[in-house]
C-alpha cells in the first residue's frame, strides 16, 4: 500500500469515527446524565460524572413517572396495543404480499398500483374520517383504535417490502408443494414461511419500533389517565416542568429508550437488512 | 375443508380470498376516509356541535385569504422541508460513499448509524434534544469552546427550525443504508475502465456512479421529503411550534384545528391543500425525473 493510500484510508476512518461519535454524543450525554447531579449536568461536555460523584438517586423518582403510577404501568399499556398491532401487521401483510407475489388475477396491477399510492400517501389524509368511524364504532379511548387498521394491511410499506422479499424466492418452491396437493395456505405456512422468516421478524420489529415512537396515535385516540401509553407519559415530563429535576429526566428519557435500544442491539441485523430492501430495486 | 375436485374450481377465488383484508381496509381505512375528508371540507362540521351544512369552498378560501396563520404554518414547513431535506440526503450519500470503500468494521459503522433513525421519532429523544440545545447545553459549550457567543436555539425564530432540522440531519442513517445497498450494487468493471483513464475517486463518483444510482436518489428524495412535510412530534415537543410559528408545520396546525377545536370542516380543507401541496411536489420530481434519472436496461 503506498503511502497515499493509507493516508486516504486513515482519513476515511477519521470522518467515520468523528461523524460516529457525534450521532451516538446525544445518546451518551443523556445515559451519562441519568447518573449526575444536577448541578454536574450542564455548563460542560463530559458524558460522564465527574470522578466519584455518580448517583443513583433520581431514578426510583424517575421510574415514579406521574402521581399514580410507575413506569411500568406505561410500559404495559404500550404493550397493550403494540402487541396486537404486531400480530395484525405480520398477519395481513403476509397475505396480501402473498396473493400479489404469487398470483395472477385479474385487477391485480390496480392492487399493486393502490399499494404504491396509499405507500405515497400520508397516514394525516385519513385521520378525521377515520376519527368519526372510530367515534360511531364506540372505539375512542380504546387501545382498539391504535391496532384495529392494521389487521387489514394498511401498511403499505410493509407490504411492499414483503412483496419485494418474496419476488427474491424462487417460484419452484411453492410449485413443488402445489404438486404435493398443498392448498395455498398450507403452501403458504409450511413452504414460505419458514424462508420468510427473516423479512416477517423485520416487518414485526420495525411495527413494534414505531409503535413505540408513536405520540399523535394515543394523543388522538385516548384521553382517560389510566389508559396513557410510555409516550404520552414521557411528555407529561415536559409538561409540569420542574427546574430542579433535570436528573429525573434523563433518568425517565434513558429508562423510556431502554427497551427499544436493548430490542435493536439484539435484533440489528434484521433491522438493517430490512432498511435496504425497502429501497430494493423493482 | 374442500372436497378434492372443488379445490381446483374455486382456484381463481383463492388471490381475493387472500386479499380480503386488504380489499376491507383499503375501502374503509382509505378510500371511505378520503372521500368523506373532501366532503367534511366542504362543510361548516363540527363533530359535536353538528352539521351546520354546505358551505362550498368558504373553508378553503378562509384558510387562504383570510388567516395569516396558515401561510406562516406554509412557509414554517417549506423551510424544514427545503433544509432538511438536501442536508440528510447529502449526509447519507456522503457517508455511504465512504462506507463503500473495502473498509474493515463496515458493518459495525453500518449499524451504529441505524441507532438514531430507529430512535428520532420517540419522545424521550426530543427531550434530551431539549436538553442539548438548552441556554447551558452542550450545543452552547461547544459554540463558546470555539469561541462564539451562546445562542438562545429554542427562543429565536431563526435557530429554533435548525435544532429540529439537526435532529432529522441526525437520522440520516436508514436513507444512507439504501444509498450504501445501491452503491454495492455498481458493477466493478465500470471502475475498472474509469481508473486506467486516471479519473480520481470523487471523480469516478460524479461521474460513473452517481447517473447509475439516480432511481435510488430519486426513491429516496421523495422518502425523506414526505417524511419532512409530515414532521409532528419534534415540533410539538421540542419547540411547541414557535417561537412565533416559526416551527409550527401543517401537521400540528391540522391536529390543532381537527383535535383541540373540533373544526373538521377547516382541518379537512386545510388536509386537502396539504395533499395538494405534497403531491404537486412529487409530480414536479418525478415529472422531472426524465431528465436526471437513469433507467438501465
């Protein structure tokens, strides 16, 4: 190697451990706060606590998230409609990836056309009428109306990767269970489904990631305090906002982001392999 | 279950069987919706006071000529959309051109970079991102490291955008995974050919790879300017839409007037100019497409 080469190589490792270090600095600074005093937060760039000075002592505050309830609490009534949000994406989107991949029938460009342009649409074009359905159905202030949609594959994302994913699979596969007399779904469940294993756990976790994201859903749908979800009570950190109780946030904000980091540092290879075939060419 | 010979006549049922769900929620959670949105917006409809009737467009040329606030929300959105956009499509292209080379730990980089796009949306993010930009926050300590006076990011109309576009500048990571897949992609051989004519690295980039991946640029600029135009929770959150609307994009505007006031009629008029907006500007991309995006074969 001559000596340019490895200078360039040097630089580009340069560039990717700076730009690294300074997308993983917010995180971080936020983990190490959790453990500072407050009056070691702020006015300097340390991650960590000054030497000797590390405390626990905002956390059993911090899991105290509101009056009534811990966090815990918040916890499970995300999983509430999380989990059925899961299975109701996995599900549908499985089918309906399944009859456009696999099939020919007629109307079937007009289905592939509308999955691209509901894919194009934003989920805000749907929401008032969708909130006055949901009102006569009885289904405001239910965890119902965070995961109902998503057992019929309004996830055209999901579906079109999951389309692209089965377009990669030889067609001999489920041809050779056809002539084996499976019906379409035992082809589905016994041929398929075990080789889109991979795709079904991206699809999953990335519906799960999001959900956790998810703030305007419970904001709109839920109003009653026993029904609030992790996001709404992380907000509610913001809102009576207490000048001395910085070390309880971060402490709050870190124990908010434990689950969803804990779920991508086990899972990250499916959540990377998701992301590029969702750019996969046609 | 099916009788042998009953399996193979209903075979042409089987795809719609399947689709069932999809032709369900396609007709109740979008088109039903979409057609009532356009009817709610050209209403006087409030869902609890009722119905008060056909107003034509009244609420549409309400929303244009005679509240300021929308046009500030426009202008508040555009701007997001106009910076953020170009920055993190620069971000992810740049990054994946260097994760390209035959470097060792790519993986390991890869996955780091995903962390803040799985992470963004999420509440606990938008407070620390409170916290950074805050009059004593690190953001400041480094500005007065380099010497620069401190600047007050969430009270100005002029910074308070740019602490938002930092944080969407800051998940570039999923863009930049598909520009790294599509770059993987570009055969060998045509660097090859580039290298014995003695063109440099960046200028085989500009030249050879960039035409070969502009379906991909294109995929992605439409990805990262939908995303941009919907932005709701760091503008809620962070900067509560001001200072002064400077951050107060059409998605909190429309939640304010469907959600808190319970205008429909003015949400939904607002909802469809919104559409209106977005989808002129990606008829313009694809439109100009033609010109700048290379299809092989």
């Amino acid at each position: 190697m001559s000596i340019r080469k490895k200078i360039n190589a040097a630089l580009r490792y340069a560039i990717l451990i700076a730009v690294g270090f300074l997308l993983a600095y917010p995180l971080l600074w936020m983990i190490g706060s959790a453990f500072k005093h407050n009056i070691d937060i702020f006015g300097n760039l340390a991650i960590l606590p000054p030497p000797g000075r590390g405390t626990l002592e905002y956390f059993p505050a911090a899991w105290q998230i509101s009056h009534d309830h811990t966090m815990a609490f918040y916890y499970v009534n995300t999983l509430r409609f999380l989990i059925p949000r899961v299975i109701g994406t996995v599900l549908s989107c499985t089918l309906t990836a399944y009859a456009i991949a696999r099939f020919s029938f007629p109307g079937k460009k007009i289905v592939f056309t509308l999955v691209i342009v509901t894919l194009l649409m934003p989920e805000l074009a749907f929401r008032i009428p969708i909130f006055m359905l949901y009102r006569d159905l009885g289904l405001i202030d239910t965890f119902a109306s965070l995961y109902i949609q998503e057992f019929f594959a309004v996830g055209s994302f999901f579906v079109f990767m999951m389309i692209q994913f089965m377009r990669t699979i030889p067609r001999e596969l489920d041809e050779a269970a056809c002539i084996d007399g499976c019906g379409p779904l035992r082809t589905l469940w016994h041929v398929l489904i075990p080789v889109l294993r991979p795709i079904i756990i991206t699809v999953g976790l990335l519906t799960f990631m999001w959900g956790m994201n998810d703030f305007q859903g419970p904001l709109i749908f839920l109003n009653s305090p026993d029904k609030r979800v992790l996001s709404l009570a992380l907000r509610g950190l913001l809102q009576d906002y207490d000048v001395t109780h910085y070390g309880q946030i971060f402490a709050a904000a870190f124990m908010g982001l434990i689950p969803t980091l804990a779920i991508f540092f086990t899972c990250s290879k499916y959540f990377v392999e998701g992301a590029i075939t969702s750019g996969g060419k046609e | 279950m099916l009788k042998p010979g009953e399996h193979k006549r209903n075979k042409w049922l089987t795809p719609y069987l399947l689709l069932l769900p999809w032709i369900i929620g396609i007709l109740l959670f979008r088109a039903y919706p979409i057609v009532m949105s356009f009817w709610y917006s050209l209403r006087d409809f409030h869902p609890i006071m009722g119905d008060r009737g056909f107003i034509g467009l009244n609420n549409y040329s309400w929303l244009l000529f005679r509240f300021p606030s929308f046009w500030r929300s426009v202008t508040a959105t555009l701007r997001y959309v106009l910076i953020g956009t170009p920055m993190v499509l620069a971000a992810a292209l740049f990054i994946a051109f260097i994760l390209n080379f035959k470097l060792k730990g790519v993986n390991l980089f890869r996955t780091a970079y995903y962390v803040p796009s799985i992470l963004g949306g999420n509440v606990a993010v938008s407070i620390v991102w409170i916290q950074l930009f805050s009059a004593n926050g690190p953001v400041n300590q480094i500005l007065s490291v380099i010497g620069l006076q401190p600047i007050s990011w969430l009270r100005s109309e002029t910074f308070a955008p740019f602490t938002l576009i930092f944080l969407s500048a800051w998940q570039f990571g999923s863009v930049m995974l598909i520009f790294l897949a599509a770059l993987q992609n570009v055969s060998q051989s045509l660097y090859e050919a580039a290298s014995i004519d003695g063109a440099g690295k960046w200028k085989q980039f500009v030249s050879i790879t960039m035409p070969i991946i502009t379906p991909v640029i294109l995929f992605n600029t439409v990805n990262v300017l939908l995303r941009h135009f919907q932005e709701f929770n760091a503008a809620f959150l962070i900067t509560n839409r001001g200072p002064n609307q400077a951050t107060d994009f059409l998605n909190i505007l429309i939640y304010e007037y469907a959600f808190v006031r319970f205008q429909f009629g003015i949400a939904s008029a607002m909802t469809w100019l919104f559409l209106a907006a977005i989808g002129l500007l990606t008829l313009i991309l694809f439109l100009s497409s033609k010109y700048w995006v290379h299809y092989s074969d």
